[in-house]
C-alpha cells in the first residue's frame, strides 16, 4: 500500500483494494473505511432471531470440526455464543445500545485538557473474530459543555464492541466526542494487542499497536507533547 493510500483511508476515504486481494486486506488489517460496514436490513431481523440463527449456524462450524453437540460440556456452546455475540460483545453494533449521554454546563470554566487515562477495553479483530485488548486514553478541551467522566468509558466500550479494527475504533470514539461535545478540540490514543497477530499468524507476543487522533487544538506539537507527559506520568 502506498502512503498516500494510508493517508487517504485515514482521512475516511474508502480506498480501492489496490492491487490486493479480499485475504489479503484481511492478513494484513487494512481497513477500507471509517464507517462499520453495515448493511441497511442490519436491524430489520429481533436479537430474539438473530440469537436463534447464530446459534444454529454456531452449531454447524462445531459439527464440521468433528465436535459432538451431544457431550454435556458442549451442548450449550452454540446458545452461550449467540448470546454472548449479541449481548454483549458484539452489541455496540446496535445504535439502540449506544450511551445516553447528559451535557452540563462547563460552570467552573475549567478551560484546559481533560484527560480521562487508561480506559480497557475489549474488542474483537474483525478478520479474524479474536480479541484486541487494550487502554484508550481520551481527552477533550470543553467549549463550554461538558460529559460526566464515566461517559467516555462508555463510549469507549460501545465502539469497543463490534468486530473492528484499529484505527477505526480511533476514530469512531474521536468523532463520537466532537459531536456530543461540540469541539474539535478531542485526542484519542489506543495501545492494544492483537490476539491475532500473538495467538496466531506471526505468533508475537510483545508487540503493541499504538494508534492516535489529535483534533483542533491537540493538533499542534505544543499540545501533543503536553499530553503525552501526563499519559507517561
Ligand atoms: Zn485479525
């Protein structure tokens, strides 16, 4: 991939496949836009039936590996899955589980960086359905309103889950911030691990995937740098 290619998806444009093959694209985490890719019938379907069908077809993927549904340990794994995929990591798909979020007013005109450090989170690859795990670290200069801090965990958490990658998340979160906020004044900074790339595929263990998004004002080296000291401290 070219950098001006990186620089394109980065900004939120959808890139070609360059040359790449859909596996290949996948291997290698690329991601093709800032959007989850959702289908516009995503919701039409209840959780009801959508956990009735991802257990059924759960089922099928631990036949064909030659597993039996009959043992008494497995038997509920398909249920167990589907529930899970719905309820809980995967439910930040669904706009209807996004957080309710109350804006005050900024009374005691605090007018410098908030910094809410060290958020974890647990996401799921989306080429391959295996973990990342990480912190997030968010901040954001208040243009006169302001969240109550445990919101922006859960806003971390929401586009923590759906199959996702990196850099996508990054970003989700960042613009999630400037609108409810009402700045461009936000920074978000993710370090996390990849299951895929230490369980499997280049089985490295140590390595971390750091990715960042400094908006308005944090888009400045002044500012970046002050930021980066009290991430450090
Ligand atoms: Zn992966």
């Amino acid at each position: 991939m070219k950098t001006a290619d990186v620089l394109n998806h980065m900004n939120g444009t959808a890139i070609s496949l360059n040359g790449f093959n859909h596996d290949e694209i996948g291997d290698e985490h690329l991601l093709t836009g800032m959007e989850t890719p959702m289908r516009a019938d995503a919701f039409k379907m209840s959780d009801e039936e959508k956990k009735q069908k991802i257990s059924y077809h759960f089922a099928e993927i631990m036949e064909t590996l030659g597993l039996d549904l009959n043992d008494d340990s497995l038997k509920g794994t398909p249920n167990r899955v589907a529930k899970m995929y719905i309820e809980e990591i995967f439910s930040g798909l669904n706009p209807m589980n996004k957080p309710k979020v109350a804006l005050f007013d900024n009374k005691y005109q605090y007018n410098q960086m908030l910094i809410e450090k060290n958020i974890q989170f647990y996401s799921n690859c989306e080429h391959h359905f295996v973990p990342i795990m990480g912190k997030a670290h968010v901040a954001y200069i208040s243009s006169g309103k302001v969240i109550g801090l445990s919101k922006l965990n859960r806003i971390v958490q929401y586009y923590a889950k759906r199959p996702q990658v990196q850099e996508r998340l990054t970003n989700q979160i960042a613009t999630e911030l400037c609108e409810i906020l009402q700045t461009d004044d936000v920074a978000v900074i993710i370090d996390a691990k990849h299951l895929c790339v230490s369980s499997r595929g280049v089985k490295d263990d140590s390595s971390t995937t750091i990715t960042s998004y400094y908006g308005g004002v944090f888009n400045t080296p002044e500012k970046i740098i002050e930021l980066q000291n009290f991430l450090n401290n």
